[in-house]
C-alpha cells in the first residue's frame, strides 16, 4: 500500500484494478504511463504493484481470480476508515451493500469492496495499529 507509516483517516491511500486479463492490463499501462512492474506472488499466479518512473509503488493490477473472484473490472480507490464495522454499519443504513469482503490484506489490515446508492464501487480499508491517524491534512 504505502511504506509512510501514518494514513490519514478518509483519504485515498491505495487504487487496483482487477480484470481478467492482468497482464495484458498490466502491458497497456506500461506502454501508457510509463510504469514498471514488480510480481506480487499469488497462489499459483502473480498479481501486479505498478511502479512510477521514480521507482514508486502507483498501483496494483490484479487477475479476476482467487480472491478477487467478481471484483468488477473498474480501477478501485481505497479509502481508509478508522472502524469497517461502523463503516459497513453505516453504508447498508444509507442504502449501498457490500460487494466482496471483508476480509484481511495481511500486514496492511482489512477491506472490503461497497458499492453506493448511485453504483458506484470503492474499498474500505481498515489499516492495522499505528497506521491508523485522525489528523486531515
């Protein structure tokens, strides 16, 4: 996700993009925005971290498969949220539901995949510890 240490609560800390064709995905942003790659070993396959011209760590491309079974194929946002109980809570009582998840993303906490009243999809992610901050910029 991001090697800072602190996430501001309700930003934007991490975008994917989950297809069917992740290499191909994976060879058109390459040739479209300059990235890189580097292999993010999956169980008997590899996802995709999409690195900067600096070296930089951008985004993930990610094969519709495994975990990310039904995931649509849209470049998704991970906001962070202070507690994905109430966050959930909060999202079915104004109308959206829950896509995928929750479920862990290891060291970096747990998510999961909503979508709003207006279907659109984002991901909620709940940083694990000291990753968490209440302090907005």
């Amino acid at each position: 996700m991001s090697d800072d240490i602190g996430v501001p609560i309700g930003t934007v800390g991490w975008f994917d993009l989950t297809v069917e064709d992740a290499e191909g995905l994976r060879d058109f942003y390459g040739e479209v925005a300059g990235w890189s790659f580097e292999l993010v070993p999956m169980e008997g396959y590899d996802d995709y971290l999409m690195i900067n011209r600096d070296g930089g760590v951008v985004a993930g491309i990610c094969h519709a498969r495994g975990p990310n079974t039904g995931l649509p194929p849209r470049w998704l946002a991970y906001v962070t949220v202070a507690d994905l109980e109430a966050s959930l809570e909060a999202c079915s009582a104004r109308g959206g539901r829950v896509i995928a998840g929750p479920r862990s993303l290891g060291e970096y906490g747990t998510f999961c995949v909503i979508c709003d009243p207006a279907g659109a999809h984002v991901a909620l992610l709940q940083p694990l510890g000291d990753e968490v901050r209440d302090d907005l910029p």
